[in-house]
C-alpha cells in the first residue's frame, strides 16, 4: 500500500522547525557550560616534557679531573628528571659572566640512565671567556639556563656497524665517555673500540673509570696514545693509518671527536684506506678560524623595530660582537651547523667559514654569525 504525503506538509513541517531553531539555539546558550575549558594535546605535553625551551639548573658538583679540566655536574630546579637523551648529545650553555650572557654548547658527559643529574666536562682553552670562566671561578649552588639537548653524533643500530671504533682527541672523549657510560649502563647495545689520543699522560680524562670500565664491561676497550711524552707503556705520536688498519676494515663504524687539525688528519687517512663516508661520524666541532687582522669595523643590526650599532673586529665572529652588546641571536651549535643565528647580509663584506652553511643560504646573502668575521662594516638582519 503507497501512502502518498503532499509536498506542502513538508515543507510546512520544515519551516516550522527553521522557526523554533532560534528559540532552542537561545536555550541550549543558556544551560551550557560556561567555565573556561583548557585541554592540552597529550602529544604536546609530551614534546613539553622531551623538547623543553629552556631548563633552569644549578650547579651541585664541580670535579677537578686534569689541572685544566672540570666536570660540571647540573640539576633542575625544579626537581623534574631532564629530557631523555642519547649518548653523544649535547646541551647549550646560557652562561651570564660579568653581566653579558654567553651561550655556548658542550656535549653530555654523562650516562642517559640517570636523568636526575646531567654533566659536562669542559677543557680551559686560551681566550676562552666561557671555558675558562667555568674552570676557573664557577662555584657551586650556581644557578644557571641548559637548552637541549641536540645532536646527531649517536649510535644508531639501523644505520652504524654494531663495532664503533672511535677516534679521540684531547676533551673530544666526552661525548664518547658518554657512550663508554651508556654501553657500561646497558642503555646502548653496541661494541666500542676507543683510540684515544693526548698529549701527556696526565692530560688523560677519565682514566681511571675507563679503565674500570674495560675490565668490568667487554664491550668497551681502550687505547692512549701520547703524542707530546715517550712512553713504555703507551704508543707515542699520533693516531696512525696503521693503528686504524689493526682493526678490520669493513666491520667498524669510525666516530670522530677532536680539534680541527685532528678531523683533517683522519680524513686523509680515511682517504686512504678507502673507507666510505657512509660508516664515518663526525662530531659537529670545530674551533672558529680567526679573522685576519685586529680592525674594528661597525656592525649595524636590524631588528622588528630599531636599528643598533654596535662593534666588531676582524678576528672575532660576528656572534661575538652580537654577545658583548648584550644583543640575544638565537644560537645553539655555534659551528654554523644548526642554523638558528642565520641573518641577512644587508650590507658589507665578511669572511664566513662555509663548512656546514647550506648553498641556499650562500645563493641568497644569509650568514651564520658564529663562523662570519667582518671585513668591513657590516649591517645585518636578524631572522627570527
């Protein structure tokens, strides 16, 4: 049986509706809820707590480990355990010396299993206001800021061979101390082979828990290697094409950690061994090539609402200058690697160590200020 329905009752049944929908609009308004709803993202407090902006700490162990080496050991003040990290990371250091706020990077020392407490081993090193400031006149209870942690020079079981064969130079073995102490921890599955090169014996870091290490843990192996003291018991020189061939090429991945001169010294052999790039790991660290002559110069820097001159000299990054006018760029690994100091040339000529400054920014006049020394007077745009 068909039941026929006329067009105009719908339709009149439908206007209806459209009539009252103000009046039940007005009423659901009046009965609903009307404290203030905060929800956050579970993903975001997440990231809070993995990738915090900043991290406010304080000092709570200074160790002597050589005459000019301490290892700095942090807390949060808030108590919270910092972000997870992995062995080979590193934090920026916001340091304020004398009024005017340094940032500097410094790789984790310590294990990632203890996230209560985070250190780093920092080496004094001539004209190092930040270094020698923490080795010399930091004192405990010291409130201080951590940014991080960041980095790529990591174990990584899907890309490096399960052998790491890690070649040090002098305060390079931090970040390596770290995997030492992450393998010993069993945090890190991985076998690690250390050449660890210095210049006397009593430069040596951590050899005493190194050596613990070894005999506790036959994961971890190592050898010194003295280049500036005659030994009976250790090689003496430079890490050599020849130590390197004693450990089978092809089962290794080659981690690197050093001064400049010691990256160039090891590519060479690199070179000659045929090892590809694909197994070799660089720490992102360098020391900063100083420009050519003592000439002051204007820096001009542009930001959102001012226009500020400031400074500069030749032989001095840019950044420098940028920290001692007390003007904050964003800055994290102070080798023109991360990017986040990059700024607009606007005007004037600079000298710009371009190792890691990518071609896009070469093309299109960015530089990164912590490699770029002054040639003449310079005016710059901050990027935010």
């Amino acid at each position: 049986m068909k039941v026929k329905i006329k067009i105009s009752n719908i339709k009149a049944i439908d206007m209806l509706k459209f009539k009252k929908l103000g009046e039940e609009r007005e009423k659901a308004i009046e009965t609903s809820y009307t404290d203030k709803v905060v929800y956050s993202y579970p993903i975001n407090e997440l990231a809070k707590v993995l990738h915090p902006k900043s991290m406010k700490v304080m000092v709570t162990n200074i160790i002597k480990e050589t005459n000019d080496t301490k290892t700095i050991v942090f807390k949060r003040l808030n108590n919270e355990p910092f972000p997870p990290f992995r062995a080979g990371q590193y934090v920026v250091l916001d340091a304020k010396i004398k009024g005017v706020s340094y940032k500097r990077s410094y790789s984790i020392s310590s294990s990632p299993k203890n996230l209560d407490q985070i250190s780093i081993t920092v080496r004094a090193v001539r004209d190092g206001i930040v270094s020698n400031y923490l080795v010399k006149e930091l004192t405990l209870n010291t409130d201080m800021v951590l940014e991080g942690p960041f980095g790529t020079f990591t174990y990584n079981s899907l890309r490096d061979k399960k052998q790491i064969l890690a070649l040090v130079g002098g305060s390079g073995i931090t970040p390596i101390m770290s995997l030492a102490r992450a393998i010993y921890d069993k945090v890190e599955n991985c076998d690690l082979t250390i050449l660890y090169g210095e210049k006397t014996y009593a430069d040596i870091l951590f050899k005493d828990e190194l050596d613990k290490i070894c005999r506790e843990c036959e994961n971890v192996r190592v050898k010194y290697i003295l280049s500036d003291e005659k030994s009976s018991i250790y090689d003496t020189g430079y890490i050599s094409k020849e130590q390197i061939s004693e450990y089978e090429l092809g089962s290794y991945s080659y981690f690197v950690c050093g001064p400049v001169h010691f990256y160039h010294h090891l590519d060479k052999i690199f070179q000659e061994l045929d090892i590809p790039n694909k197994y070799i790991r660089h720490d992102i660290y360098k020391e900063c090539e100083v420009g050519l002559h003592h000439n002051k110069y204007t820096l001009t820097v542009l930001t959102d609402n001012k226009e500020i001159d400031i400074p500069c000299y030749e032989d001095e990054p840019i950044l420098k200058a940028l920290e001692n006018a007390s003007i904050k760029a964003p800055s994290k690994c102070l080798v023109g690697v991360c990017g986040f100091c990059r700024s607009k040339l606007i005007k004037g000529k600079v000298k710009t160590d371009y190792t890691y400054v990518r071609g896009s920014d070469i093309n299109n006049d960015y530089l990164h200020p912590c490699v770029s020394y002054p040639l003449s007077d310079v005016t710059i745009k901050l990027c935010k």
